[in-house]
C-alpha cells in the first residue's frame, strides 16, 4: 500500500521527538507507535537522537520524512542451511543486530558471525537436465515472527545441535539441562516447542547438491564482496523489508 502522506508546518528550533509527537496526534490512530522512527529519504539516514532539533540535523522544509518501524521482517539462510523468518532491527548497526539475531537462535560469539548480501543467482536451484520435469522445492522456512528482538536469556535449543551450542543457566552459569531448555517460558519456545525440541537433521546430500556452491576465483570473489558493512545499519545499505540475506561464519 502507498504511503499515506502528512504535510506538517514546523519550525526549525522544533526537536526531532516533538515532530514525531506532532505526527502522530495528526495520523491520529490509536496504536504504539513506541519502535516507529523518522528515516530520511534523501540523506539516507535515520533521525535517532530525538533531542536533537530539526536546524541540528539539517532538515529543511523540502525534506520528506518517512515514519516507519525500525524492527522490520528479514529472512535469514542459516549456517546449517536453514531459512528463518524473524523481526531484526534496520536502525541498529549491523554489528547489534546481528547480536540480537545470534541471541535469538542462541548462537554464542556473534562477534564472529555478519550479514552477507548473495548475488542475484545465489538462491536459485541448480538447473537439472534430466529432471526438468521434477515439482520445485518449496523452502521450508521457520517463522519466528512472534519472537522477541530485546534482550532476555537465550533460550532456544534446536537450531543446532546440542552438541555444538551447550545452553547456560543464565544465573547459575552451570550447562542447562535439555528439559529446562526446552519447556522455559520464552515465546519463543511456546511458539515453536515441537521443532526446537530437536536437534535439525543434517542436509541431505540432495539439497546440498541443490545449493549454490561458488566455483571459481570470480564466484568466490562476488559473493564476499556482499558482505554487509558492521557499522551501518540495514536500512542504510539498502535492505528491504522481507529480503533473504545470508547468516554466516
């Protein structure tokens, strides 16, 4: 749907945060409005420090604002070749949303882990020739919409094996018992408690087949070139909303 468009006559010694506040008694429609911020078309930036005035952050009378949610749906292909679907911040750096991400899948170190932007063709299945015939693969993708992206302890087995990520008691600091882990309170375990209570099965040799594998120097050499920029955030590097990036080592 279009944006519906508000023209507002303010004065420059107005801060950022009376703006917003001035807009949304006009829009005038009950709901929280408490994680919509103002993203600024033509600078491509957000409008973050609402202290600040409209004359400090250099908006003029030409300048058209868009108010948007800062947590947006992404989609994210997993190390382990699993897709989810979850809420992830576009006004934060991706260096913080990438930890915010890491400590919803309960992924530790994700200091170690970014954001990568694949070429056009990195998710399109291989062409076969003898089975051209053959029903395409629906991707089966985990939908973590309702999950928090605050903090809170990190609770959510499955993802990987347990072997590879041991669960800590987040008071005691002593390893989790599976049972604990899995019947916590978090939503995000009410909401996905038969598939987290599994450890996901490895790829069949199959599906790795399918997966787009870069051969060459150039191959190789593209798709690092998409890694996202850790000091910017989303929003400012182009991403849409829904968009598949890769989460990677």
């Amino acid at each position: 749907e279009k944006p519906k468009e508000v023209t507002l006559r303010v004065s420059g010694d107005l801060h950022v945060g009376g703006l917003m506040l001035k807009l949304v008694e006009q829009i005038n429609v009950a709901q929280d409005w408490s994680d919509f911020a103002l993203w600024w078309e033509q600078k491509h930036c957000w409008l973050l420090k609402t202290h600040w005035t409209l004359d400090k952050c250099g908006v003029q009378a030409d300048a058209k604002l868009l108010f948007t949610p800062q947590h947006k749906m992404l989609r994210l292909r997993l190390p382990n070749a699993k897709t989810v679907r979850l809420r992830v911040s576009f006004s934060a750096v991706v260096f913080k949303a990438v930890s915010d991400i890491c400590k919803i899948l309960n992924i530790r170190r994700s200091e170690e882990l970014s954001l990568l932007k694949p070429s056009g063709d990195y998710f399109k299945k291989k062409k076969k020739k003898d089975k051209s015939n053959r029903e395409p693969i629906i991707e089966d993708i985990l939908n973590l919409e309702g999950s928090p992206t605050t903090s809170g302890p990190p609770v959510s087995p499955g993802l990987y094996s347990k072997t590879m990520t041991p669960t800590y008691d987040p008071i005691s600091g002593t390893p989790a018992s599976s049972t604990m882990t899995w019947f916590s309170d978090s939503p995000l375990t009410e909401q996905n408690c038969s598939v987290l209570a599994f450890s996901q099965p490895p790829q069949s040799p199959e599906a790795l087949a399918d997966m787009y594998q870069p051969r060459s120097l150039v191959d190789k050499a593209r798709l690092n070139a998409g890694w996202l920029d850790s000091s910017r955030s989303l929003m400012e590097q182009g991403i849409q909303e829904d968009e598949q990036l890769l989460l990677r080592f």
